[in-house]
C-alpha cells in the first residue's frame, strides 16, 4: 500500500471519528491487512458529512458494506433512516451480505424509512430466508405499518418462518397478526406451527383465538390446535368449540388436562398454579391433594363429550377435583359413578363438596361397599365440619363390625362439647382396628357419651379380683409339695379356671 493511500485512509477514519471503533492498533492493522482494492477506494473516496452518518459510523468499515460498487449510494440511501432512536446499534444489520445482494434494497431502504422505528425492520432483514421470501415485499410493509411494537415484533417471527412461508397461508396469517387487538403471542405460534399449517382448519383455528372470544382459554386452545393426537381425533372440532366457550380459566385448563391428559397436572402444573387468583390459590391450597399420575385422557369415558361440557360449566372452585374423578380409571369403571357425579353436580358449598371427593376418591379402593349410597347422602346433608370428617374416616375404614352403630353415633356426637381426652378414646374405638373389634365396643361408647372414660383392656386387677372370686367358690386344698407329673396338672387347671372366667366374661 502506498504512503498517500494510508495517509487517507488515516485522514478518513479521524474524520469519521472510527477511532473508537476500531479501538486498538492490532484492531486496525488487522482490518486494513484484509481490505481489498475495491474496499480501500470505496472507503478514501467516501464524501459525506461526518453529521449526516454519526449515529452509525461504525457499518462505514463494513467489508460486505465496502464491497458494494456503489458503496457512497448506499451509505446515502442509509442516512435517509432517521428513525434510530434507540436502536443505532442495530445498523450493522444492515450489512446482511444477502441483503446487500438484493436487488430490493433501496426499495427496501425506502420502505424502512417509513417506520415508526427502524428496529423491527432491522431484525426482519437480518434472516436470509425473509430476504429470498416470494413474500417479502408485502411483508415489510405490513411491519412498517404495524400499529404497535407488539404487532411488529409478531410479524417479523411469522415472516421469519420456513414453515409458514412454505404453507399456503401465509398471507392471510400475517394479514390477520396485522390487524388483532391483543397479545398476538398464540397467534404467532400458531401461525409457524408445523402441525397447525398441516390442519384443514389452521385458518378457522387462527380466527378463534384472533377473535379472543375467551382469552381465559387462548393458551389451552392453541395447545390443542397443534397437538397432532387431537387434531387427528373424531371429537376435535368439538373440543375445539367446547374449550372456547370455558367460562373461566381454571374451566379451561381443567378441560385441557382432560382432553389431553398432560404429564404434569392438577397440583403438579406448577407453573399455572402460581398465576391464578390469590383467592383461588388459596382455596386449591387448603383443598384435597390430587394424585394424577394414574389418571387417563377423558375420551377413555363412554360419556366424554357430555363430561366435556360438565367440565366447561363447572364452579371455578371445584372443577379441578371433579375432572381429576372423571379421569380416574377405577372412578369411571366404578357402578357408582352416575350416582355419585349427579350428588356432587348438585353441591355448591366447597367444604362439603371437597369431603366429598375425600369420600369418594377413598372408597375406591373398598370393592362392592353396600353402604356407599347411604353414606354420600348422609355426608353432603351433614353441616359440620368436623363430624364430616370423623364420617369419612369411618367410611372409608374396611372394618364393617358395628358400622351402622358408629355411623349413627358419630352423627350424634357435639364434639364441640366433648373434651379432648374423651375424643381420643372415642376414635380409638370407632377408628382402630382393636377398638371396632372390641367385644364391649358399645357399652364403652355409650360411656364415653355419657363423660365416662373406659378401660380399653380388662385390668390385671378386674382378672384378679374375678379369679380370687372364682377361688372363693371353691375348696382348694394345695399341698406344700408337688411332684413335677401333680404341677403340671395343677397348671391345667388353672388354665380352664382362667379359660372358664374368659368365657363368663364373654356372657356379661
């Protein structure tokens, strides 16, 4: 290189001020080691102002840039940008070779100079694929015209994208992003979902959620409209219509676990649990856990469409519990089931409803309980709280002796007014095993109502007591010696004593 091309080179950078740009002197004899000669006389010839190419000076020394033939028109074109703002940085995008390339780009210049900002232009044509789009054209200006950053922003992703430009519905998408009224997220999701654009209704899909008729149910709707499983299936336009008509969006994700039967559900979707209502996460919070990892998809039911629009109905508060027993395998097998969902369809107290389900879920696993009617009547018309719960764990024991006792006892209890150590021995005999098989488990009850605490086993003093009557009764004439053949029938004896006095106390 001559001494008078460095010279100018030298005099263009400090006039440019690309001092800072190129930072460094190995940062600088880097660059101009691999300029060529066409790049070197683009770059001593440049002639504009220092003003009118400040904001982004540093695209000056661009090699694809400086390759250019008409490298000064090019930059002249650029200063037309004067929408920057905030995003000068983002210049260098500009020198996108393929952009460069095209044979649009000062059409294309001119076409962004229109933009309220420059930025989402910018990002458009950083992506080769929106640069060779038979699209292009149009699509640059639907995002020059967007009416907010969000539209923007949305339609740069759909023109972005091979498989929507691929699709025969790529006009009508972006034209639809370009004109909807709300967060356009699903939408663009939808709009380059490889599923979606191979479904016959992508368009119809595109213009539920665009409508956001529900938007409680937008993001449940567009994970059904891309699930391949669903959109092959004989009920999807009906779940389709189903879900958008949800009337909350607890309603929507309960229909969703339903139709889909996801891996992570119920109390286990973390991620939804955490944006509902305060009020709703409470109530959900304080309610019966839900075990969903042996749960099935809703269309295993014979019923499934009409529980779909029982799901879509439901009280906010409840649906979760009632769709998790509609997905339960043993639920919808279960004789009970039609009985069981018409009581819990007409309940709208959540307490009762919740111990219902408690009632409900647990019995499952006793196999042909006669008393399952009686006692799901019986606990939704019982108004307190703690005899409902003392009911189910009485319900749901498998041990029958004396149910019909205990059941009527514990309805009668006011356990309000029952001290605690009275309590416990109450549950002792009406929730253990030993206590329900108790051959006084009546008699001691009673006591317990009546304030009278009770032994749970004869004392050894009560067995005493009996056989020193026993021995009253009777001679005995013991001799201060016995053989080892007269001790061992002296033992026998005792033993029928004792035996005799067991079979006596059977009796009282």
């Amino acid at each position: 290189m001559k001494n008078e091309t460095l010279k100018r080179i030298i005099s263009q950078i400090k006039k440019y001020d690309l001092v800072k740009v190129l930072r460094t002197t190995d940062d600088f004899e880097y660059w101009i080691s691999s300029l060529n000669s066409k790049q070197i006389d683009n770059f001593i010839n440049l002639n504009i102002e220092f003003q009118e190419v400040k904001n982004f000076k540093s695209i000056l020394i661009d090699r694809n840039l400086l390759d250019c033939q008409d490298y000064q028109k090019r930059i002249e074109a650029i200063t037309k940008l004067k929408n920057g703002d905030r995003c000068w940085y983002l210049f260098w995008r500009i020198c996108n070779k393929k952009f460069l390339e095209s044979k649009n780009f000062y059409k294309d210049i001119e076409m962004i100079s229109k933009a309220d900002t420059v930025r989402y232009c910018l990002e458009a044509i950083e992506e080769d694929l929106f640069i060779d789009s038979p699209y292009h054209g149009e699509d640059l200006k639907l995002i020059v015209e967007a009416k907010d950053s969000y539209i923007a922003e949305a339609l740069v992703g759909v023109a972005q994208s091979v498989f929507s430009i691929n699709s025969p519905y790529h006009q009508k998408d972006m034209l639809l992003i370009s004109k909807a009224n709300h967060s356009v997220n699903n939408l663009v999701y939808l709009a380059t979902n490889e599923n979606s654009l191979k479904d016959k209704y992508h368009l119809e899909n595109m213009q539920i959620l665009a409508e956001c008729i529900n938007p409680n149910a937008n993001e449940e709707l567009f994970e059904i409209m891309t699930y391949k499983r669903i959109i092959q299936g004989k009920d999807y336009r009906k779940e389709v219509e189903i879900l958008k008509n949800a009337k909350s969006r607890m309603n929507a994700r309960a229909l969703y676990y339903y139709i889909i039967n996801p891996d992570r559900k119920f109390f286990h979707d973390t991620e939804y649990i955490r944006s509902l209502p305060s009020e709703l996460y409470y109530l959900l919070d304080k309610s019966p856990r839900i075990f969903d990892h042996n749960l099935i998809a809703g269309s295993n039911d014979p019923d499934y469409l009409n529980n779909l629009i029982k799901i879509s109905n439901m009280d906010e508060k409840l649906v979760m519990h009632y769709t998790a027993l509609l997905m339960n395998p043993y639920f919808i097998s279960n004789q009970y089931k039609d009985f069981d969902l018409k009581v819990l369809e007409s309940i709208t107290d959540f307490d009762i409803f919740m111990d219902l389900y408690t009632l409900i879920y647990k019995g499952l696993e006793i196999k042909d309980n006669p008393h399952h009617q009686s006692d799901v009547i019986l606990l939704s018309k019982t108004v307190d709280s703690k005899i409902r719960k003392w009911l189910i764990e009485r319900m749901t024991n498998k041990n029958n002796n004396n149910y019909d006792y205990d059941i009527e006892y514990i309805t009668k209890l006011k356990l309000d007014l029952i001290s605690d150590k009275i309590k416990e021995e109450m549950k002792y005999y009406l929730f253990e095993e030993k206590g329900i098989n108790d051959l006084k488990h009546r008699e001691k009850l009673e006591s317990l109502l009546n304030g009278i605490m009770v032994e749970r086993q004869n004392s050894l003093l009560e067995y005493l007591n009996k056989l020193e009557e026993e021995l009253n009764t009777k001679e005995v004439e013991e001799p201060l010696l016995v053989t080892l053949e007269e001790e061992q029938v002296s033992n026998k004896k005792a033993k029928s004593r004792v035996l005799s006095l067991f079979k006596k106390d059977k009796n009282i």
